[in-house]
C-alpha cells in the first residue's frame, strides 16, 4: 500500500460514518445544482422576452386611425336664430246649449206622523202603545243585555262565590286514573246565578261534570257603578284522585 491510500485510510478511521462517500459526491451534485439554477434562470428570461414579444406584435396589429383638425366640420354659429317651434292652437269649442226644463208632476208628500214622547210612553199601558184608530203595536218588555263571550266589562268588584257545588267525578275518568283542573268561563247575571259556561282549559272526560257543577254556583254578582252588572269570570274546577 502507497504512503497516499495509507494516510487516506488513516484519515477515513478518523471520520464518522458515511463522510467519505458524501465528500466524494458533494462536487459531483454541486456542479449539477449548479447547473440547473443556471438554466431556471436562462429560461424564465427567455419565456419573458417571448410574451414581450407577443404583446409588441398585438399592439401593433391594432389598427390607428389618425385625422387632420382640417378634416373636421366646423361647429355651427353661437348667434344663429333658431326659429321657436310652431303651436298648434286647438279651436274654441262650441258653447254648450242652455238646457230646458222639463215640468214633472209633484210628488205627494207623505202622511204627518207624530211621534210619543218619553212622558207618554211611560205613562201608557206597559207593553201596549196606541198608533192609530183601532190599532196597537206590542212593545215587548226590554231584557238586560248580557255580554257576550269575551266581552271586556267594567267592574269595581268582581263576581264572589256564595254557594260552591263539587263536581261529580266521572266513573270512566276515575278508572283511567285521569285529574287535573278543568278552567271554566262563567257568565254571572245580575242576580247572581250563572247564564252561561264555557270551557277554556279542556280535560275531555271532565268537562261535562265540570260545566254541570259551575251552572249550579251562587254568586255576589259584580258591580259597577255601585249597581250589579253581568260580567264573565273565571272558575277553575279541580279534579283529584287522592
């Protein structure tokens, strides 16, 4: 072995793993890198110079058309006199003729009718008026005008229940294990007994025993004014199995 390989290899034992292969290749893959950079850049410059080419040859392709100032018309005078556009008047039309009266027959004017006082009325025969020679008019007795369902009232005070009936249970709700509160609309009248029943928050098979119930309630009737008065109130009806 020459003195060269010998301090070659004494020089390989010194170095770590894999060194000399890559020291042998790093020229080899340098002058290659190299290489490329250099032709990535030479192309980008060539494909620059094309395009600038291209767009020089369209620009020059585009037709310019050039004219002289003496080519052009000259502008029409400022002082020249327009004539103003012609009016049509339209004609007067005709004046509209006097027109004629045309006489009609005079119409008959009806029968004077006398109407009764208050006085009168109250003072005459409860339910009968007089209107005429041998014949009457049948006045019917005014009823108390009851509100009608959902119907705002004025009230100082509020119907108060006097006489509360409980509701029968239902067998059929019993069996089925079905309570709950039934909430009922009640109309109370002046004296105090209820008109009318409504049900607003239904339990299908409690609703009849609940209306049932609330129709037979006594109440302290509402008022207004210091004077009874119908109104709607509210009447919850509980049903409970324990």
């Amino acid at each position: 072995m020459s003195p060269a390989q010998d301090e070659r290899v004494s020089l390989y034992e010194f170095m770590p793993y894999g060194a000399p292969e890559l020291m042998e290749v790093a020229k080899r893959y340098m002058f290659r890198a190299t290489l490329a950079g250099i032709g990535t850049i030479m192309g980008a410059f060539v494909l620059m110079f094309v395009v600038n080419m291209i767009i020089t040859q369209q620009q020059k392709s585009i037709p310019v058309v050039q004219m002289q100032v003496s080519d052009l018309a000259a502008p029409p005078p400022l002082t020249q006199d327009t004539p103003p556009p012609q009016v049509q008047v339209t004609p007067a039309a005709a004046p509209p003729a006097a027109a004629i009266p045309v006489p009609v027959p005079d119409a008959e004017a009806p029968q004077e009718q006398t109407i009764m006082s208050q006085e009168e009325i109250a003072t005459s025969t409860p339910g009968m008026a007089e209107a005429g020679e041998g014949q009457q008019i049948v006045v019917a007795p005014s009823e108390d005008d009851l509100p009608r369902f959902g119907d705002y009232v004025y009230v100082e005070e509020l119907p108060e229940a006097v006489t509360r009936i409980a509701p029968i249970y239902p067998d059929l709700a019993r069996e089925a294990g079905v309570d709950g509160t039934v909430m009922v609309q009640a109309l109370v009248g002046k004296d105090g007994k209820v008109k009318d029943v409504r049900v607003v928050k239904s339990i299908p098979m409690l609703d009849d025993a609940a209306k049932v119930a609330v129709r037979r309630w006594v109440f302290k009737p509402a008022l207004s004014n210091n004077k009874p008065v119908a109104v709607w109130v509210g009447v919850p009806v509980k049903f409970s199995l324990h």
